[in-house]
C-alpha cells in the first residue's frame, strides 16, 4: 500500500472524470465481513455476505487523462495508462496523484490516464485485462497480480523521507481499555481491503501467530475499503479497534485530523517493503526500459510531495518474498484470492 498524497496546485492538468472501467471488477467500494485467512478462496467467496459498521461512502471508478503527447515521445505508446489502488478516499488518491503523472507525462512526451479503481481488485483485474500498463500497488496487491498475470515489478516508492518500509499498526482509542492484542476478542474490527497488505493480511498474521486470534470468528471485522477510512472509524467509535498504514497514520497526525493522545497503538508490525510499481508483462522491451528510467528520473519535489514519496528506485521481485511467506503460513492460495 502506499503512500500516495497530498494536494496539487498550479500544474497544467485536464481532469476528466468518467464512470467505470468494463472489466474492472464492481463499481463501489463496499464494506463486507472478513474473511478466512486460512481458506485458499480467502476473501471472494464472503464478498457479498453482511456489511457492518464501518462502512464508507460507495466510491466510483476516476480517470483523469493528463498531459500531451509529442513528437519525441520515448515509448510507442500513445497513452500510457496508469493505475493506483484506492489508499486513501478514490478522489483523494486522483487528486494527489495528477501532478506525478504530469511530470511522467513529460518525461514519456505522452498523454498519462490516471486510473484509480474502486477496491484494490479493480486495478489488479485492470491491468490483467490490458486495460492499464502500469500501476502502482501495495505489496499484498502487488504479490496477486504477480502471481496471477504476470504482473513484472520495477520500481519501489520511497517514503518522503526515503524509507523503504513502513509498519502495519493495530490501533484502538483509550475509551475501549484494549490494550493488548488479546483483548480484541469479541471487539469490533475495522481490516482496510482483501488485497491490503497492512490493512488485511499483517493484521490477520499478527492476530493468529501473536495473540492465537481467529480473524474471522474472535474479532467482528469488516472492510472500510481504505486505509484514512479504518483509521477515522477507530477515532470515531464506529469500531473499537483497527488496521491501518503506519505512513496513513502519520499523516493523519501531522495534519491534524487525528490527535495522537486520542490513539492507542496496540500492535505494531514488522518492516513491510515499500509499494512496488509494476507494468504487465506484455509491453515491448524498449517501452518497458523507457517507462522505468521515466519512473527513476523523476526529481520533481511537488510531484512527487503530492503522492507522499520521496521518489522510485530500481526494484527486484523477491523484495515482497516476506509477503508471500505470509501468505503461505496463513493457507492463501493467491491464485484464487480477489
């Protein structure tokens, strides 16, 4: 997951928003109740089962085309399409990541269509069908579209102050006196998204090797769809406790929307890599050489302030391995989750 954010201004961008990619998977961001952990069909069989208290906003599918194209274009692309999942709000992801794609968009010398789906599934199912030609995943979501279709990793996103990992946290508010990972029992729960990382799979490792919880029959979880929503249904009281990104965390407290004396943090991860950037596999090697060195020259400090990151480097897939470890401790077959 992550780290996309923060507002743009004073770029030269045409937004035009539409409803829905076809064959990306559902148009709303629902919340359902969790899933098995341990079943190799992990969260799609519950999909369509009760929703509860943390829910958000239904989101639609954005697109945003940005940029130009140009006679010294360095791809043979004519749009390059790019893909985020939904982190944070689908609007906020959109807005925070336009000035990035201008800048790749002048890098290419092409015209960038911002693609942020409506659940993490939606952009991995987007770039299967070739409707993407590169997104930018969480580490969970990244493993799928690996595991899947192939999907070939390139570049990992810095933190703004150029960290390559960052935590999955348990959090509750001190009205709830949780303050072990054993006292979850019975409690509300608020996982972010299926395919999260931080947001879903950690948590529920966490929650079974640390505590000897069941996700799915000690704790009454449900999906919040992105990582500020888990965070603001804790701070709320809508649930007791919940799972949220440590930089999404942090963000929340350096602008205020969450007081820090107001959090309890009951559990903290161990280091997650960062967020990979991957292209589908079937690009031409000359496009896909020139959209990395795009991604890498990229020094633009707004840009790249915008998403929250500090920049790309080089990436290698046996980065997110722990990842996948995990999800072999926990039975997840990745080639039947969603």
């Amino acid at each position: 997951m992550n780290k996309l954010f923060r507002v743009m201004s004073g770029l030269l961008v045409s937004l035009v928003l539409v409803v829905i990619l076809a064959a990306c998977g559902d148009n709303t961001a629902t919340s359902v109740p969790a899933t098995t952990a341990a079943a190799t069909t992990a969260a799609a069989t519950t999909a369509a089962a009760t929703t509860a208290a943390a829910t958000k906003t239904p989101a639609p599918t954005l697109i945003a085309t940005i940029g130009a194209s140009s006679s010294a274009a360095k791809v043979s692309l004519k749009t390059l399409r790019l893909g985020a999942i939904p982190a944070e709000n689908v609007q906020t992801v959109l807005t925070n990541t336009t000035p990035f794609a201008t800048a790749l968009s002048q890098q290419l010398g092409i015209q960038v269509e911002l693609f942020v789906g409506p659940n993490y599934t939606s952009v991995i199912e987007a770039l299967a069908a070739g409707k993407l030609d590169v997104a930018i995943f969480g580490p969970f979501s990244y493993v799928l579209a690996n595991s899947k279709y192939n999907a070939s990793v390139f570049a990992l996103m810095l933190g703004t102050k150029g960290e390559k990992t960052y935590n999955s946290l348990i959090i509750t508010t001190s009205k709830t006196g949780i303050k072990a990972l054993a006292d979850l029992k019975g409690h509300s729960f608020s996982f972010v998204d299926v395919a999260s990382t931080s947001g879903n799979l950690v948590p529920r490792y966490n929650l079974i090797t640390k505590a000897k919880l069941d996700p799915d029959k000690d704790v009454n979880g449900v999906f919040t769809g992105s990582h500020d929503a888990s965070l603001l249904a804790v701070q709320s009281g809508k649930v007791e406790a919940g799972a949220v990104a440590s930089d999404t965390f942090q963000k929340y407290i350096d602008n205020g929307t969450v007081k820090a004396e107001e959090i309890v943090i009951v559990d903290k991860s161990f280091d997650i890599p960062n967020s990979p950037v991957a292209y589908r596999n079937d690009l031409s090697d000359a496009d896909k050489a020139a959209i990395k060195a795009a991604f890498l020259a990229i020094k633009d400090t707004a840009a790249l302030n915008s998403m929250g990151t500090g920049g790309f480097i080089e990436a290698v897939d046996t980065t997110w391995d722990p990842i996948r470890d995990i999800a072999k401790v926990l039975n997840v077959d990745l080639t039947k989750l969603k």
